[in-house]
C-alpha cells in the first residue's frame, strides 16, 4: 500500500511540532532536534519536517511505498511520462535508510519515490541533485525524505 509523502521546511521545529501535533491529534512518530515525522493512517500520509536551513515552505512531495517492486513500477511510470529518474540505492537521509526515484513535474514540484528499509542513526547526507536543465531530474540543492 502506498502512502503520500509531504515535507515542509520550517522555521522553527519546536513550534511546528506542536502545530502540526494539535492538528493531527498525534504526537510525532519521529523527534530530532532538526527533524520530526508522523506516519499517519488518517490521513494516509507520512508527513517530515525539518529545520534545516532551507527555504521555508513545500521542500517536496512524494510516494512512499512497501517494496521494492512497487518503487520499480513506480519509477517505470515515471520514466514512461516522459520523466527521467535520479536514482539512490541505499541512501541515508532523514533519519532513515532508503532506496529512491526522483523527478521534477511540469510544475517544478519535486517528487520522491522511496523505499524505506531501516532507520538511521543520524539525518544523512545532503545530495545536490542534478540540474534538470543538464538532463536530469530534480531541482538543484540537497533533497531528503
């Protein structure tokens, strides 16, 4: 089953914790001191946010799934809309371990398709992704979960 996937640059983690702890009627599932995830069932969504010195707002969207397989197909759909992928195997970021497709939508919007293995001791590393002008997928700067 898939799951939508929304993360938001914040200004300040403490205060978004508790905004977006209020409105879901949940506590987080995950808490660093740059970082907090809930894995909701109502709604569907896994949603991150992080302060981490990006610009605040939408950093990106995204699907998350249960298997491999289903982010093979996923990526497969992608490539077929015309999209090419920036793919990871076995990248850490966001506290987690994960395998992941990449693209840019007609919009600008970045999207993640990930597979999530395992967690993670630390946040990870920030990749610059590929300018989609040279060809490849997504938005120039670090990109995580």
């Amino acid at each position: 089953m898939k799951r939508l996937h929304l993360h938001v640059s914040v200004p300040d983690i403490t205060q978004a914790v508790a905004f977006y702890t209020t409105l879901f009627d949940a506590r987080p599932d995950v808490v660093k001191d740059d970082y907090a995830k809930w894995m909701l069932d109502d709604p569907r969504v896994n949603l991150a946010i992080s302060s981490r010195a990006r610009a605040t707002g939408i950093d990106h969207v995204g699907i998350q799934v249960d298997t491999p397989d289903e982010l093979a197909a996923l990526a497969t759909r992608l490539n077929a809309a015309g999209n090419t992928t920036f793919d990871q195997e076995a990248t850490t970021c966001c506290y987690a371990n994960s395998d992941k497709s990449w693209v840019t939508d007609t919009a600008g919007v970045r999207w993640e398709t990930f597979f999530t293995h395992g967690e993670a001791t630390s946040y990870g590393e920030d990749e610059v992704m590929p300018d989609p002008a040279a060809g490849a997928c997504c938005a120039a700067g670090p990109a995580c979960c």
